[in-house]
C-alpha cells in the first residue's frame, strides 16, 4: 500500500506515553496503557490500539477520563474483587484488576475482579492473554457504547461486547486465544467496507427498520449491527443473549451502569492446578488442539486454525517489520499531540 | 395436533423415577433426574427432557451410565471444587456440582464446581436456573457427542456445546435465563426440518466436503452441524471459539475428555452481593430489562423479549395444560419400559 508508514513498535510505545504524560498520567500508567495498545496493533487488531488514542483524546476532553486517577480497591471478598476504575483510562484499571484476579486464583484457585467507573480498555483479549501468560485460563468481558440492536427491535441497545477467553498451552508463545464481538461483525469491519465502496452482506448491519442494511455508507452513519448470527433464522437471538450476559456482569454487577459511555469489566482467572495437575491439563489440551487440527480441510492447504492463530503470525511479522500505519491515522495522532502539546514523533 | 398424548407434569415425573428406580437408581436420584427432566419438558426444550430416555437407555446398555453411582468430591480447594460423577446420570452429579458451587458462593463469593465423568446432563439453562432460584447469577457449560465442524474443517470435532447464563431479577418467576448452543441450531432443529421434508437454509449444516448442506434428510444423516453464524463471513469462527472454550472448561480442565460419549460440565456462580447491595444490583438490572423491552420493535405487536421468556411462558401454559409427547415419543417411552421391566403408565 501506498503512503502506509511503517512504524517500530518501540516508537510507538514512545509516541504513547509521550502523549500520556503530557496529558498528566504517571509513567508508569502511560506505560501500561501504550504497552497493552502496541501489542494489540502488533497482533493485529488495528481498532484497538492506537487507533483508539483519538477517541480517548475525546473523552479527556469531555472530563470522562481522567489521567491522574488511580484504581482502588472497592470491595475484597477473598476470590471476589470490586475495582473502582475511578474514570482513569480503561486500561489502567483493568490492567490492575486483571493482576489482582491472577493473584486471587493463585491464592484461592480461581479469582474474579470486576471493575466500575471505568473507561474503553482496548482489546479484551490482551487481558485473557495476560492470565494464560501466567499459567492460567483466563476470561475478560467488557460492555461498550451501544450499538448492537437486539432481535425484534430497531435502536442500538447494548455493545458489541466482546468475550474473550484464553488458555495456556505447552508452547507460552500460542496460548489459546479467543477474542470475539457478540456483533456478527465489530464496528471496524463495517468502516473497512465503506471505505472500499463495497456492499455489506445482510446479517451485518441493520436498518432504522430493523431489516438487513447492506449499503456500507448508510451502516456505518447509522450504527446499528446486528447480534452474532445476524437474523433470527440464524441465531442473532444467541448473540443477543451474549451480549446481554456481558451487559449484566460488567454494567450491571459492577454498578458501572449500562448507558453511553459508562463501562464497567469482568475478568475470571482460573487456576488449572485447582482441579488438575498442570502436566495433564496441558497434555489434554494439546492433544484437543492437535486433534482440531488434523481435520481434514475442507480447502487443501487451509487447515483448521485454532483461535489466536492469526494474532499470533502477525505478532511476528509486525515485530520484525513494524506496524503498518494508514496517513490518516498518522494524521490523527499528529492532531493529538498537537492539541495535548505532546512532541509528534512517528515521522 | 392428531394424536398428540398430553400428560399432566406429576404423571410424567412419576413415570421417569419409576424407571429410573428399575434401572437401580436410589428414590433420591431418580427423583433428582426426572425433576430435572419434567421441568425441562415444561419450559418447551422438548428435545432434552423425557426425549432423552431412549439415549439414557442405551448408555445404561453400553455400561457408560452406572445407575448406582454417588458423585464424589475429588478435590476441594476453597471456593474451586472439582466432583467426579464415576458414571452417574449426568443429572445427579451435576446437580450435586451445581449445589456444591452455590453453597461456595454463599460463603466465597463466588463459586466454581467442574465436573468429570459424567453423561448427559439434560438442559444446560436448568442449573443456571437452580443458581438464579438462589439469588446467584448462574453459568452452565457442558461438553457433548462431537456435531460441531470446525471452520475450514470437514468432520465433526466438537459438541454443541451449550452456553446458559442467569440472572436473578426481582421476579423470582422470571431470571434472565440464556440457554444456547454453540452451534446456529441444535441437532433437534435438524430433525424437525427432516420430519416436516422441508430445506435447511444455508448456515445450520455441512456436507462431507464442508459447504452447506440444505438438504435435511441427508443432513440428519450425516449429522455435520455448522458453528454459531454458520459461515466464516457471519462469523462461524465465533461459534467454533466458544465451543473450543466450552470444551476446555468442561472435558479438559476437568479430565472427562474431549471424546464422544466422555462428558464433564462447568458450573460458576457469583453472589451478586459480594459485588454490590442486592437492592442496587436488582434494581439496576429491572432497568437494563425494561429499557430493552422498551426498544421501539421492528413488527408492531412483536415486541423485544429477554432471554428466558419464551421458555416462561410455555412452563406457565404447560403446567396447566399438560406436556405434549408426540406418539413416537410414547412408543419409544413404551419401548424403554418393556427393556427395563418398569411399569408403562403414560396411557
């Protein structure tokens, strides 16, 4: 592609926690937040990492995020935590939550933190990763601003609320690794469409009728996606409940409320020792990933992946080769550090 | 309909333990499963209530189902419980699972019991129910016979592997209750679609070579069932990555194996107080309800329902009226009475 900057990710990491700091974070949340949103766009997912720092820019500017909070404890039950996120940036809090969750399940077996007051936390599965990382299944969830519309209706009610699961294997590398939207698609892939001037396939996107919206330009002004399976027919009612399961446990059980911009986290951490010997845990699940595997494909050479497959080749390729930027993305990012008076640095 | 046998909830439950009772079952368990499986028929998941006793039976035949097991605790580590069901009727050790992780809840926080060596536990909704019913919000996972045909794969390598999920809302009669495969249909919806000689639209099943099979006499036949989404381009990888994670949670954290015919389950429950006041919690989510409910619908009269209600209303509509058995179902019922020496009493 033409006029993509191709940036090494410790420049990003930099060009990050220069802006955060000057937005008044401490080094040490400005290197949190940069590192959870580098890796997400060395792995891939181009939506969530620094292609969020516009958005955050916003809701600093709104006083919905505040740079100098610092997450406290609201609650400790033994295994069960209320972080209070007060307002920080998503992924501080979550970050800490996360860490105390990995803690509880080593101390109790499994180990759970919900946060409120919270804001966008990045990607969910950076999180899950993070507890397989240190042996342990993992499970983030968030809620997030409402566009999903549920089966039967025609307003966007609940997020596109995301699950995202991991489990550690033998090789440390490649857990495990589920990142999903309970949407048929994220809002990202409806943005990519209209941008290429292609139709959407219906089960997508939704009219202000409720019926299927393949115009990509309408869909992406309007924002209304369908649950995971897109029609009724085909299941959206599965993704609808999804979605509002994740709307229960991080809105409604954090307290965190379930309107626009009111974001609230759950993350469970599972000790595997608590109900297996570790050596047997990770032999099965090896087995059970070589088993997928070796199905026969329906297309030769396209076998069956195991979810985190493409993260993982990316994270390779970008680690070597630097994280492809689109100019308007670099333009975005140069308009963030000048209104934060942040030194820009990417060029 | 012709023929149908509608029989009152108390005959039916007193025909299952009779059964079960032959079969060597203690009166407590063989109560235990028919409850389990009445309430099941009740709420119109006709494909996992008394449906099942013919498939029970061929366990009981095939020495996979010991009718004279008592699950046990294989490992207790505070709020992380592990049970082995040596065989058992699913429905005992995962009730006794169920229990266990309430109880752990009620003194931890939350609570998680995983179960290994079991069978087929009925509807995978009723014991996120049972959570609900204790004022816990519930989640039921379990693994089954291998259906699901990974995305770019040609042969069945997982189960349907059901997701439920419930919540307490102040109307005890009415949790929010999640009860869904991971598949876009149950097997069951096959069936039906063969028996009525009608096509499957494209996204249910799969042909050997992995496209869609809309025909439903051969797809009942070679049982290939397509992911949650149906298609990689409606998100079939999504269906296939929380199936994997049902999987690891219910056949591999527990040791049950990820083989046909070796089950395990996953039960969690979190006391939403340990999060927030009760008041608070049910307060909030009596709102997110409402404010669904209240979506402006897409048919006039076809309003947005919350999961959970339909199944509400048939159990109100069944206890009244009695639960329809098609004269197969009666039949077959006959059949496994005549096997097992019990008496037939449904006419």
């Amino acid at each position: 592609m033409e006029n993509v900057l191709t940036v090494p990710a410790e420049l990003l990491h930099r060009q990050l926690t220069t802006v955060f700091t000057t937005w008044g974070m401490s080094q040490d949340h400005a290197d949190i937040a940069a590192t959870i949103m580098v890796e997400t766009d060395l792995t891939g997912i181009d939506s969530h990492g620094i292609g969020m720092l516009p958005h955050y820019q916003k809701l600093l500017r709104e006083n919905r995020l505040d740079p100098r909070a610092t997450p406290t404890i609201a609650r400790d039950n033994g295994p069960a935590v209320l972080v209070d996120g007060n307002k920080a940036i998503g992924h501080v809090p979550a970050h800490f939550a996360n860490a105390i969750a990995i803690e509880k399940a080593r101390q109790h077996g499994i180990g759970i933190a919900a946060v409120t007051n919270s804001n966008h936390y990045g990607a969910a599965g950076w999180y899950a990763r993070m507890a397989a990382e240190a042996g342990m299944i993992g499970i983030s969830l968030t809620n997030a601003s409402h566009l999903l519309v549920p089966i039967h209706g025609t307003q966007p009610a609940l997020g596109t609320n995301p699950i995202a699961f991991s489990a550690p294997t033998r090789d440390e590398t490649r857990p495990v690794l589920l990142d999903m939207a309970t949407t048929t698609v994220a809002y990202g892939k409806v943005s990519i469409a209209r941008r290429a001037g292609k139709p959407l396939p219906p089960g997508w996107a939704l009219d202000e009728n409720g019926n299927p919206e393949t115009n990509s330009a309408r869909a992406a002004e309007t924002r209304r996606l369908a649950p995971l399976g897109g029609t009724r027919e085909q299941g959206a009612h599965k993704g609808y409940g999804l979605a509002l399961m994740v709307e229960i446990l991080c809105a409604t059980l954090t307290g965190a409320g379930s309107a626009q911009l009111r974001t609230g986290h759950f993350f469970l951490v599972l000790n595997p020792t608590a109900f297996r010997d570790r050596e047997d845990f990770q032999a099965d699940l090896d087995d059970l990933i070589a088993r997928l595997r070796g199905n026969t494909p329906a297309e030769p050479g396209q076998p069956v992946i195991i979810p985190g497959d493409p993260e993982h080749d990316t994270f390779i390729q970008r680690q070597r080769d630097g994280i492809p930027m689109m100019p308007t993305l670099v333009e975005e990012v140069r308009a963030v550090c000048e209104e934060s008076g942040a030194g820009f640095i990417l060029t």
